[in-house]
C-alpha cells in the first residue's frame, strides 16, 4: 500500500471515529432531559416499581453506546479490508 492510500486511510478512520463520537455525546445530553421541563416525566416511578424514568433513561443510553461502539468497530474492521 503506497503511502496516499494508507493516508486516505487514515482520515477515513480519523472521520469516523469524529461521527461516532459527535453521535455518542448527543445521545449522552439527551440525559439533560431530567433537569428540563421536556423530562419531568423522567422522575416518575414505572408503576409499583421504585425504578424511575431517569434509571431506565440511563440504562437505555449505556445499552445505546454500547451498541454504537460495536457498530463502529465492525466498520472500522471491515475499512482495514479496503
């Protein structure tokens, strides 16, 4: 692999790892809805359930980067093929 390609390479990775990371850090100020009217729902208990709205919120947002990075690495495996 000449060295442009391996360059080009390189930025590729370099972007996605911007996007993946822009996308995980406004998933995660979506957490800011608990301090916000938008989010007063949040901190209500489900039910009889002394689980809140914020719990499931956090749990769903970890559950959701996790997923994100997977994504990305599989991607980021796949661009080395290239």
């Amino acid at each position: 692999m000449d060295t442009d390609k391996k360059l080009e390479l390189i930025r590729r990775k370099t972007r996605r790892r911007y996007v993946f990371s822009l996308m995980t850090l406004a998933v995660y100020f979506t957490f800011v809805l608990n301090w916000t009217d938008a989010g007063a729902g949040l901190g209500d208990f489900l039910g009889d359930t002394k689980i809140s709205g914020s719990l499931v919120l956090f749990a769903g947002l970890i559950i959701l980067m996790i997923v994100f990075e997977l994504i990305f690495l599989a991607l980021n495996s796949r661009g080395d093929e290239q």
